[in-house]
C-alpha cells in the first residue's frame, strides 16, 4: 500500500512512463483486495464466535451490521477531514467518493444480512459449511455481474452518489476505475468470509500446515484458470474491462490472496514472524490508523515530497521515511494502548477487605 502510494504520488517525468511504476501500480491492485479479504475473514470468526456463544440470528446481525456501519462512518469522516484539508480546490463532490473504508462497511453490512438470512431461514447441524457456501455463492455472483453493472445493467435510475456504491460512476457519468464500489469489491470480503469460515473448522484446525499448503496451490491454480480462461477466443460479456470488472482477472487476484495467506502462514509459524519483533505485524495491528495518517503525508497537503516531481531513488528514499515514520505511531499506539488499558484496570481493582 505504502510503495503504490507513494511512487503515483511522487513520481513525475520519465519516472512515470517507466516499467518500474507499471510494476509499482500493478503491485498495487493487491493492497485492497487483501483489506476486503482479511476483514471477511475477521468478520467470520466474530460470527462464529457470537454463534457458539448461543446468541440468536438477529443479534448476531445487529451486532455485526453495526460495527460495518461504524466502518462506514470513518469512511465518510476520512472524506470529510480530507475535504477540509483541502479547502478550496477540492470539489464538494468529494464528500461522496466511495473509497476503501466505505467499501469495507459496506462490506461487513452486507456480510451481516447475509449470515442474519442464512441463520434465521435454515436450521442445520452444520452452520459452518451453509455460510460458508452461502459466501461463496455471493462472491460469484457480484464477479459475474460486474462487467454488466459498469455497462448494460448499470442503475442510471438511481441518483449518482448510491449508484456510485454500486459501480463507482461518482458525478462522472461513467464508472470509475479508482473507486471501490460493491461491484466487485464486495465479492473478495464474501471470498474472505468463506475462508475465514473453513478455517474455523475442526479439520482445518487438525491440520493447519496441511490446509494452508492446500490453499497455495489452490491459489496457484485459481492463477492458472483465470489466465486461462482470459485466453479463450470466445468470451462471455460484449465490453469488458479486464483489470477491474473482469471476473477472470478477480480468479487471479483470489489465486493470490491465497497464497499470500499461505506465505504469511509459513512466515509466522516457521518464519521470522517467530523472532520477536516484526514491523509488519505491528503494521497490521494498527492499519485503520496508519492508513488514514500515511495518506496525508503521500497525497495531501503536507506531502512530504513534492507530487508528481522527483525521480524513482527520491521517492524510495521518501517510501523509507513513510514505512519508518508509520511504524513509529504504530509503535506509539499500542504503547498508549496499553497504558490507558492498565490504568483503567487500576481503578477497577477491587477493594480487598483488611482485618484488624
């Protein structure tokens, strides 16, 4: 996320033109991908965890519903912090751009509904394996439909900025490629939550390293389907765009997620991840706040280098400062995290009776 941000923000001239930001961009269509997919999969072991605990389905909903809704709320708070920062050039419409935390409440809203109508519609001895199909059902059919909601299906009836969460065509008239509507961006969440799901299960909790080795080379295979299919003489839609809408290039981008889980399996079970210290665990631990921070210092106007305007060992040099510079407030988070969690357990201590 930092290495995208920061080379779109900065790199000006020939830099622009050159492979090494193609690269730095494709990079780039992972980070949110990865976002959606670990919120699905959080979002499935607090669903599963309220279940066991015997809460009924409309509890589970309302509690899950709500905390997306909360997400939802930081998003349109970010917008409306990055409009004040930007009195006086940015448009009014800015207020209403469907970003990444907008698609993650989403999101988590529509993740709810869908576990609330499972639960309270079928009664099953395998809760588990229902959602998870349920999610798995979701994710395809917001793929499938994509490249028809960005042209032939596209909901022109409805005002821009709600239409704008369903494709992104913001007051632009046409959908846009750097927005985050439901379509597609919502089926890597559900995709998320069917992991997060089979995860939870007893067989999977048996044979972790055997189940996550399977997943790397299902996401290996997932890579291989989607160029594969991509390849094909005869397609399936009439207009398609295939670095956002296209559903064989969202296999590709799942076959990825997978194996990236893979990797970060193997890094935290075998790998450095077991030594102490690691910057991008403590990264992940704080991401909301690092994300809304880093932006400011990337894109806004306290840009720590000038946009648009340097070569690509500057804005390395600035992608060094930003990665340190986070990690450090990340650092300081946790710190302050911790102390005003013990210090509200001192006060909560309870009084221990004293003999004379």
């Amino acid at each position: 996320m930092f290495q995208t941000h920061c080379y779109d923000s900065w790199l000006g001239g020939a830099a622009r033109q050159s492979k090494f930001f193609m690269w730095s961009q494709v990079l780039g269509t992972l980070p949110a991908p990865l976002f959606l997919f670990l919120a699905g999969i959080s979002f499935a072991i607090v669903t599963d965890k309220l279940r066991l605990k015997g809460l009924a389905a409309g509890q589970i909903a309302r509690t899950t519903i709500r905390r997306g809704a909360e997400i939802l709320a930081l998003g349109l708070l970010f917008r409306l912090q990055e409009f004040a920062v930007s009195w006086g050039w940015a448009p009014g419409s800015d207020l209403l751009r469907v970003d990444i935390l907008n698609a993650i409440g989403i999101s988590m809203m529509l993740m709810g509904l869908g576990c609330w109508m499972v639960l309270s519609l079928t009664q099953t001895s395998r809760p588990r394996l229902i959602l998870g199909l349920m999610a798995v059902g979701v994710a395809a059919i917001i793929s499938l439909l994509s490249p028809l909601i960005w042209t032939t299906w596209r909901p022109r009836w409805l005002p821009w900025p709600l239409e704008s969460y369903i494709n992104g065509v913001h007051n632009l008239n046409e959908p846009q490629s750097w927005l985050f509507p439901i379509f597609p961006w919502s089926a890597f969440a559900f995709v998320g939550l069917a992991v997060g799901l089979f995860l939870l299960s007893d067989g999977a909790r048996k044979h972790e390293a055997r189940t996550f080795a399977l997943a790397g080379a299902a996401g290996v295979g997932l890579i291989y389907l989607g160029r594969w299919l991509n390849a094909r003489p005869v397609q399936l839609y009439a207009a398609i765009d295939f670095w956002h809408t296209s559903p064989n290039f969202f296999l590709i981008r799942v076959g990825w997620l997978f194996a990236i889980s893979t990797g970060a399996y193997a890094w935290c079970r075998w790998g450095p991840g077991q030594r102490g210290f690691s910057p991008l665990i403590q990264l992940g631990q704080t991401s909301l706040l690092v994300y809304w921070v880093h932006i400011e210092f990337v894109y806004g106007r306290i840009s720590i280098l000038p946009k648009h305007a340097v070569d690509i060992p500057t804005a390395s040099l600035g992608l060094v400062a930003i990665f340190f510079f986070m990690l450090g407030l990340s650092l300081l988070r946790t710190e302050l995290k911790g102390r005003r969690v013990g210090a509200l357990g001192w006060f909560r201590k309870p009084l221990k009776a004293t003999s004379n």
